[in-house]
C-alpha cells in the first residue's frame, strides 16, 4: 500500500518537532452488499474507501489526521496536521526506530467479485426468502441480506513495528415479520465470519432463514415477559453477550485507569463464581472478531481475563499498556483509517463447563429459558447492564413452556458473575457488533448453556 | 482529498456540483443516474485531566452513485473524490443494477413544483475559530467539571467536536441541489461518589456555531445527573406513571417515527400500518415533522433526494394522519413523495425517515417541574438503556433500562437503578398525560420536551 523508505520518512516528518511515538494506519476496504426485501433483489451495492490515519503521541497527548490521499504529499501533510499539537508542546525530538517488516498477512479466503459471484449471492438471497416463506402462511414479510468486505491494513509505527493484515469478512442474515391476532413479531438469524465466499460452505442460508421465520412464528403465541427477579437460564450459543456486559467493557483498559469501572482494583480477586473462566481471543478460527493483527499491529492473543472467578488481567491497547510499562494485549482496534484506536474486546467468551444442558433446565422449578438474545448496553462506572432477549420462554416445573415477548434484561455485572451456578457443554459463538464512543467494530461472543440464579426481566407482567 | 485541503468548505458549493454534474452527464439513453457528493471538515477535542488527550482534524469527501436502467437499481459509494475513483464507482453502480429485480416503482426523484423553503444552518463564523481557541473551550469545560462539586471524583471525558459539511445533489431528472451545515458540542461525563458509590451523569450543549456552545450548560446538567443519584438503590416493582426526561422523550420519538416511515408501513413493518384515520394516540397527541424549522438539528431545505423538505403532520389530536414517504415509497404506496428522504451519508441510498418531530405542547405550558408537579406520584427517568435491544417498531414492544427518580407529592424524591420500564408503544400513545412546553431541540431528529406516561410497568425489587 505504502512503501517502506516513505513510511519512515512521514514517520521522521511526525516526530520532527517531538513526541514519543509516531504511527501510520493505513487502511483499504472494499464492501459488496445485496438484500431482497418485500420479494423483490432491491439493491446491490459496492463501496470502496482507502485512507490513513496519522497520529502523534507528545507527552499525555495525541496529535490525530486522516487523509483519503496515499501519495507521499498526502502523507507528509497529514503528518504535519498531526504533529501540530506537539508544536505546541515543545517536546524533545526522538529517534524513530528502523522499520522491521514482518511476514506477510494469512489467506483468508476468496473474495466474492465478478459476475459470477453477483448471481451466486442473488441465488442465496431467494433461496432464503423463498424457505423463509414456506415457514408458515403468518410469515408477512422476509428481508436477506449478504455483506461482504475485504480489509487490508498497514500499521508502521517508530517504535519499529512494520506488520500488515488481510481481513475478509462475510454476512448473511435473514429477518422475518409473522402477523396474527396479536398482531406483528420479528424473527432475525445471522451467520458471520471472517471468511470470503467460504461462508455458504459453512453455513446454510436455508437453516438461517428457517430459523429467524420459526422465531417470529413462535412469538405470535407468546405472552407478556414476567416482570421482577427470576432464575435464567441461557442456551448455549444463545449470544454470549451476557458477558460481554456484565464485565467484558468494565475489564478494558481505558476504563480502568479512569477509576470508571466496577472492576478496578480488582486483579487477583475473586469476582465471579468459580464456575467463570472468561477469555478474550482474537486468534479463534474463523469467529466474527478474529484478525491477524489488531488495528496497532500487535498481533492478536489469547487473554485469559477470569480464570475460575479470579480476576486474572484487564484487556490493554499500545498507549494503556505503555503508561502501565507492559506490552498491549493486542485489543487496540479502530473502525477505520479514520478513527483512533482504544481498547476493544474480540471474541469474548466464557469456556465451557461440566454440566447437561437439559439438566440444568429439568433443575430449573420456575424461571426463564432465553434462547436467543439480540444486543445489549452497560454503564462500567455503576455494573448496571441491560441485554435483550429475542427468543425466550418460561420454565415452569423444571420444562420450557410458554414463549415469551421481547424485553430486556437487568442485573449488576459483578452480582451476576457471582450467580452463576450452572455451566453446561454446550459451548457456541454468535457474531455480533459492538459499538463503544461512536466507534463499531464486529465481535465474537460465547458461551455454554447456563444459570443465573437471579436477574430482573423487564417485562409488562406484574 | 489531501489535508493540504483542510480549508473549510467553500461558500456555493459550485465545486461539487460539478462534480455531481459530470458524473450524471454520462448518463446515457434511457438511464437514470442520481450523484450524492459530500465534503466535509471535522475537528475532534477530547480533554483530561487538564490536559488534550486526543485531538483530531480531518477532511473527508465522497460520493454515493445511484442507476436506474428499466426499472432496476444499482449503488455504489467510494470515500474520494479522485475522477478514477469516481469513474470506477459509476462503473459498479451501473454493474449492480443488472442484477436488481425490475420493479416499476424504481425511480428516481423528480421535481415536484415545491419550493425549497430558506434554511440557514450555516455559521459563517465557524471556519474562523482557531484550533487553539476550541482545545481552550474543551480544558475549560474539563476544568469547570473537575471542580463543581466536591463529590465529582473523576471527568471521565470531555469531548469537543464540530462539523463543516457540504453536499450537492444532481439527476438526470432535473434534481440539482446544494446545502451545507455547521455544528457543533461540548459534551461532559462525569462520576460522582459518596464514599458509599459511583453514579454517573452526562452533559452536553450544542449549536450551530462556536458561540452557541456553552461549558456551562454541558457540565451543570452532567454533575446534576451524576450527584441526585447517588444514593441510589434497585427500584421497586409496580405499575405506575413515568415522566420521561426530554433526553429520554427524544429517544422514543425518534423509535415511534421508524413505524411512521412509509417503507416500514408499505412493507407490513410498522404497527401503524392500516391505521390512518384512526384514533393511536391520547387526543392531546399531535406530533409534526418540519425540517424547515430551522431550530431543529437536522433542519435542512432539502431532502436526501433532494426535493424540497415540508412540514407533515404526522398524528392530530391522536388520529393517524400521515406517513412519511419517499419517492419510490411513495410510488409504492399509490402516493406523492412528502420531501421525507433522509440518507446517511455518501454511502447509503435514501430512505424515508423524519428529521424534525415536535409534539405539540400541552395548552397548560408546563415546564418540567409543573409536569412532575401534575402527575404527583411516579417515576421520573433521567435515562435508558438497551433501545436497540428491548424496543421493537415493529411489534411494539418496549422494556428498556431505566435509571431515575420516584416522584414523591410532585417533586423528585429518592434515586432508583437497575430497573426496567415496560409497555408497548401502541400502548404509550394512547397513555399519554402530560406533554412539556419546555422544548429543547436535540441532537437526532426529535426535539426534547418532558412527556408523562400512565400506567408503564416497573420491573425491580
């Protein structure tokens, strides 16, 4: 993208009045989308951008520009915009390590361009709706969609880090509207991962669409959720994102050294049952948050966060981790070129326990089986977090009933970690998308079957 | 775009619109091409601890290319304004509509005869402020947190940020519009502690210029949020009124407006669908979308098709009156365009949606107290949480996190968390018994003003 002799000399151009570290993050992203909707392919789209972000570190303070324009004009210009606020600063010059090119980025897979590959996606698409609709005469409407990007990225930096990355990813979801006496519910199924085409010989877009229309089916049956505080149990797979809340945002860095998280101070305590071994690991196969390299250049690791209830270690980015003299954990992650980076979970999950799925439930007198969850969202200073439920049922004498509508869950992250008293094996991942300060990036979740042994659900029952 | 270029747009925008001119004249017989193009400049402040974390300054520009060829669409989008980069991206979209399925009511906008009303949401005095003076606002706004009140413990961050956008929009069937916005905000988050917790409380002031932007209001309204709930303990459960703070009122509107949009109603999305002229709120109920008044955040002359923005009205005394339709959701449904195409940037295709909504303020003129004062007993929400998670326009269901105050012989009493709220939003409307006539225009597309609701359920203790 950019040669090696240029970004050292924009590099130079970063530090010439100063600072302690100076970064180029280039980026080339391509994106292809279709969606059928109401029957009919209603649009594809194509979109590309490139850029780089330059940023200045002097002192406690970042200097950042972006620019659309990779020449060496464009750079050195961005540089100077960066390098503005150092000016003022007045820091000393430093010495820019020599560049260390590392090995080139893996395959991950086969982009879907061409022709051929526009009529490969308008087939999944109807192949969707048209299963989707043979679900059952309440179906009203179907929605497919397909997202594809590829995402090649340079990060060179003074410290002497030169790496770069290849990031494929690929989207299929399918949403549903069943109507009847109770009126509209929506059914939504998504698959993702970082793969090109290879998706579809993963997955079926036939079982996603039966599923996201046998959920909307499901909930037109379904009564008001209970209101106040009840045992939960999660199906496996059933989002993950229980954690991700509860305390996946509070154990990141930047909240950390704010004194803005429940869980500062706390390494080495116990903050969860035993029963929690949580892990943030951005090398996991294919899942939704996996990449080479973060949007830094370090590449990515498995970090154990709370191993058998102990808080064990937070998740760090470069600046977080050199103001506490230790090494990024490989979390520092940008939505693009145009964005700084902070510090960002990847995939997060809870490893799988010892016990049967089924009898956690049969064990369950009266409580609420959540099969499905949508998103969810956390204030880190106070623990509270809400997450939402999309396919959920009662238990009533240890066997799942009736369904339930959609509402949304709240607990205390660091009281909820303590009551989970059930793990079972059944461990699966779900992609997802997690927004933080205005920046989205995709995630992984998971997790095991399990019990909460009390969460309030937000529903209209009294 | 090089940041050689970080100039402020420019005043006519003349320069994009020959831009957008010269991609729609390779129109050829029988094509309908529409360009989107954008510019805009943005500068980012981010202060703590008395000192500038982060600060950002940056030009963007792109453009988003839209072909109709026989009744069938194609998009593309690129973030450059390069004339190869640009050939390229007219190219794709022209490619991506051989593969859409041919439908009659594809069709770009054409112009309707409405005139674009007067709009002026632009601060000439904005491009002149120096960086130097912005990074002194944001330390101040920072310094002012720090030490308003003894139990603010930490800043967690003071972002200042403001916007310098121009676009331009050209068809081939006669559309050829220009407009451009300034903006800007002060945001404050700040925690208070009593030795005994954490409570956290959010700020902001916005305005079209630097002038409009003050620390004050961002860092009183954040430290007033954070101190009243400390102290705060889980809520009880009950059925009983909320008065939602005009953030949070802002917020449902802005969920009830996407089950107004007449995509979402045409397609059976919306539970409002087949409901016009019937009664779906209270009868004090009368909510408007009016992009032209320029006091609305998102106020624009044009829509994102580039017809002339009008003002709908939406609900009327309770009775559904209106959707809010685009051109091709329009045609769909058998009607005109009401200029109610809203984009979200170079890189989406239109869609309908409301810019501006404003309920009518109850004939009582209550301010916020007065609304407490009416409703006497209840909860008073000063925030939530999981929107995007717990509130469907589709179904209607709604159950969010609630963070608050209970209303105690008609003032705030005592602070509650971990809650939910529970009802539907069918439900809501017609619940409606008290509107504010404190109206503050808000970041979004709804303007903020108290609003209480009966009989929502409370889901805690």
């Amino acid at each position: 993208m950019i040669d090696q002799p240029v970004l050292e000399r924009v590099l130079g151009e970063a530090l010439r009045h100063g600072g302690t570290f100076a970064e180029v993050f280039a980026e080339d992203r391509s994106t292809s989308s279709a969606l059928l909707d109401d029957g009919r392919v209603e649009q594809l789209s194509s979109g590309h951008d490139r850029g780089a972000g330059i940023r200045v570190v002097v002192g406690e303070t970042t200097g950042f520009a972006h620019t659309a324009d990779l020449s060496e004009a464009g750079l050195l210009a961005a540089a100077r915009a960066a390098a503005a606020v150092a000016r003022s600063a007045g820091g000393a010059r430093t010495v820019t390590a020599p560049l260390t090119p590392a090995a080139g980025p893996v395959d991950r897979g086969t982009e879907a361009t061409g022709a051929a590959s526009k009529a490969d996606v308008l087939e999944l698409l109807k192949r969707a709706d048209d299963t989707a609709r043979s679900a059952g005469g309440a179906i009203s409407q179907v929605q497919a969609g397909y997202g594809g990007s590829r995402r090649r990225i340079l990060v060179a930096n003074s410290d002497g880090v030169h790496h770069r990355d290849d990031q494929m990813r690929t989207r299929f979801s399918v949403s549903c509207v069943a109507v009847g006496d109770s009126g509209m519910q929506t059914g939504f199924e998504t698959a993702a991962r970082t793969v090109g085409f290879e998706l579809f010989d993963e997955i079926s877009v036939e079982d996603l669409a039966n599923e996201a229309a046998v959920r909307a089916l499901t909930k037109l049956a379904a009564r008001p959720a209970p209101s106040g505080e009840l045992p939960v149990v999660l199906a496996g797979g059933s989002g993950g994102i229980l954690f991700h809340e509860a305390c996946g945002h509070g154990l990141e860095a930047d909240h950390i050294a704010k004194d803005a998280s429940v869980y500062t101070g706390k390494v080495g305590q116990l903050v969860a049952s035993p029963l929690v071994t949580l892990v943030d690991d951005g090398t996991v196969g294919t899942e939704w948050g996996t990449a080479g390299i973060d949007d830094e250049g370090r590449p990515s690791q498995r970090n154990v966060l709370i191993e058998n209830g102990v808080l064990t270690d937070y998740m760090w980015d470069f600046l977080r981790a050199r103001a506490d003299g230790r090494a990024s954990s490989g979390n520092g992650r940008r939505q693009s070129y145009q964005h700084l980076p902070m510090v960002r979970m990847t995939n997060t999950f809870l490893l799988p326990g010892a016990d049967d799925p089924a009898e956690i439930v049969a064990q369950t007198p009266k409580g609420v089986y959540v099969a499905k969850l949508g998103g969810g969202q956390v204030n880190t200073t106070t623990g509270d977090f809400v997450f939402g439920t999309t396919e959920a049922y009662l238990i009533e004498d240890g066997k799942i009933t009736e369904p339930l509508r959609d509402a949304n869950l709240i607990g205390n992250g660091p009281e909820v970690l303590r009551r989970v008293d059930a793990v079972a094996d059944d461990f699966a991942m779900t992609p997802g998308t997690c927004g933080k300060d205005g920046q989205s990036v995709p995630v992984g979740c998971g997790q095991a079957t399990l019990r909460i042994t009390g969460v309030t659900i937000g529903g209209t029952a009294a | 775009m090089a940041v050689d270029e970080l100039a402020p747009p420019g005043g006519d925008g003349r320069a994009l619109l020959e831009v957008a001119d010269r991609v729609v004249g390779r129109a050829t017989g029988g094509e309908g091409i529409e360009a989107y193009v954008v510019r805009g400049v943005d500068t980012e402040i981010r202060a703590y601890n008395g000192d500038v974390e982060a600060l950002t300054s940056a030009t963007s520009a792109g453009i988003g290319i839209r072909v109709v060829r026989d009744g069938r669409l194609g998009f593309a989008w690129a973030g450059s304004l390069d004339p190869e980069v640009i050939e390229r991206t007219l190219a794709e979209a022209r490619d991506n509509a051989e593969y859409a399925t041919p439908d009659e009511h594809v069709r770009l906008a054409v112009p309707d005869g409405v005139a674009a009303a007067t709009v002026d949401v632009w601060d000439a005095a904005l491009p002149t402020v120096d960086t130097e003076a912005k990074v002194a606002l944001a330390l101040d706004t920072e310094r002012r947190a720090r030490g308003a009140d003894k139990r603010i413990r930490q800043v967690d961050s003071v972002d200042y940020g403001d916007g310098m956008v121009e676009a331009a929009l050209v068809s081939t069937t006669g559309i050829r519009a220009t407009w451009r916005r300034t903006s800007g905000y002060v945001s404050a988050s700040v925690i208070a502690d009593d030795g005994a917790g954490s409570q956290t409380g959010g700020g902001y002031s916005v305005g079209r210029g630097f002038a409009d932007i003050d620390p004050a209001v961002a860092v009183d309204d954040a430290v007033e949020r954070a101190v009243r709930m400390l102290g705060a303990t889980k809520g009880a459960s009950g059925r009983l009124t909320a008065v939602f703070d005009r953030r949070v009122a802002t917020t449902i509107l802005g969920v009830i407006s996407s089950a107004l949009s007449g995509e979402a109603v045409i397609k059976g999305r919306s539970f409002f669908a087949g409901r016009l002229g019937e009664s779906v709120a209270d009868p004090m109920v009368t909510l408007v979308d009016d992009p032209t008044d320029v006091r609305a955040y998102a106020a624009s002359a044009y829509d994102g098709e580039g017809l002339a923005c009008r003002r709908n009205v939406l609900i009327d005394g309770g009775t559904l009156r209106q959707f809010l339709y685009d051109t091709e959701s329009a045609s769909r449904a058998g009607t005109t365009s009401t200029g109610s195409a809203v984009r979200g940037g170079f890189a989406s295709t239109p869609g309908a949606g409301a810019r501006a909504l404003l309920l009518a303020p109850g004939s009582d003129g209550l301010d916020q107290s007065g609304v407490l004062a009416a409703v006497g007993e209840g909860l008073f929400i000063q925030s939530v949480t999981g929107v995007h998670s717990g509130v469907n326009p589709i179904s209607g269901d709604f159950s969010v996190g609630v963070e608050g105050l209970m209303i105690r012989d008609g003032v705030l009493a005592e602070p509650v968390r971990e809650i939910t709220v529970a009802s539907t939003l069918q439900r809501m409307l017609h619940s409606v018994v008290a509107i504010g006539a404190d109206v503050e225009w808000l970041p979004g597309i709804a303007a903020g003003q108290t609003l209480a609701i009966a009989d929502v359920q409370v889901s805690g203790t």
